[in-house]
C-alpha cells in the first residue's frame, strides 16, 4: 500500500475549498471574493500540477 503524500493532499484540499468559496462568494454576491478566490484556486491549482509535472520528470 502507498503511503500518503500529506503535502500534495493539503494542496488538494485548498483548492477545492477555494472553488467551495467561489460558490459561497456568488452566494453573497461579492464579486471581489468570487475573483479572489478563482484566481488564488487557479494559482494552486497550478503550483500542484507544476510540483507533479517535476517529480514525475526527476523519477
């Protein structure tokens, strides 16, 4: 069984609750938190898929 990398999880999790925010900021209509939170869910999303791109080129 392969143990769980903690990290990449963490970073999973943000990102899902920045998209759940973007629901809850459209809720409130705020549109300055509906951004906020796209673009920093976008921004991990990213910087997860970056480190996976790397770590599968090193191994």
């Amino acid at each position: 069984m392969k143990s769980i990398d903690f990290p990449m999880l963490l970073l999973a999790i943000i990102v899902v609750l920045m998209f759940a925010g973007i629901g809850i900021a459209i809720a409130y209509e705020s549109i300055l938190f509906i951004i906020l939170c796209a673009v920093l869910g976008f921004a991990f999303m990213g910087y997860g898929i970056s480190i996976k791109v790397k770590r599968r080129n090193i191994h």
